[in-house]
C-alpha cells in the first residue's frame, strides 16, 4: 500500500476542498493548540491531561510510513466547575480514536467550541 501524501495534504486544505468541515481538517498540531486555547481561555474549569502515548510513539521506529516519526502524547480536556463541591454527572466525549477518522475530532472540538461552562453550571 501507498500512501499519496499530496492527496492526504489536501485534506487540510481549505483552498481545494471547500466542502470539508469548517474549512477543512486540523493537523494534530492543530487540534493541541485548541486544547492549549481553551485551558487558556478556561482555566478555571479546563484542564489539558496527559493520559499515554500513541501507538507509534510507544514502539519508536514502528511508524515509517508516509515518512517517520515519532508519535504523539495523548491529551484529553477535563472540563468541569471547580466551584461546585460534591459528585456531578459526567458526559463522555471521544474522537480521534483511528487514524483514519479525521472528521470526529472536528465534531467534539465544535461542541467545547461554545462555551464549556454551559456544561459545568447548576441546573
């Protein structure tokens, strides 16, 4: 198997493929800049967790193709009120689980797009 590494680079490239999500897809670079972004904006109630390493950065020099390199670190957001004591109902979200799913990330970072604390108040 080959892997075309102009057509894979145009995914992310509003300019040829305008009909992609929100303008097109976002790099893994990317998408921990928005995590970085938020804990910023947030930081009372957003907290960016290492939670592993990725396959290919566990098992170095596993990963060679299109080109190598070394993996990533895992984050995920924790967001919640720290304001408000005692057990509170916890929602889930998960994207970007396999490589090839580029779209699910796109999906969860809109819904902590609006504003996380709307999830973290009182009802």
């Amino acid at each position: 198997m080959e892997i075309d590494e102009n057509s894979s680079r145009n995914l992310s490239d509003p300019q040829i493929l305008r009909e992609t999500f929100y303008g097109g897809y976002k790099s893994v670079e990317e998408i921990y800049a928005f995590l970085d972004q938020k804990v910023a904006q947030f930081p009372n109630l957003v907290e960016k967790i290492d939670i592993g390493d990725s396959w290919c950065k566990a098992n170095p020099g596993s990963c060679v193709l299109p080109s190598p390199w070394n993996g990533y670190d895992l984050w995920v957001l924790h967001i919640t009120n720290r304001n408000i004591p005692g057990p509170k109902p916890v929602f889930w979200a998960d994207g970007d689980i396999h490589a090839r799913e580029i779209a699910t990330p796109e999906v969860v970072m809109q819904a902590v797009k609006t504003r996380p604390y709307y999830a973290c108040r009182r009802p």
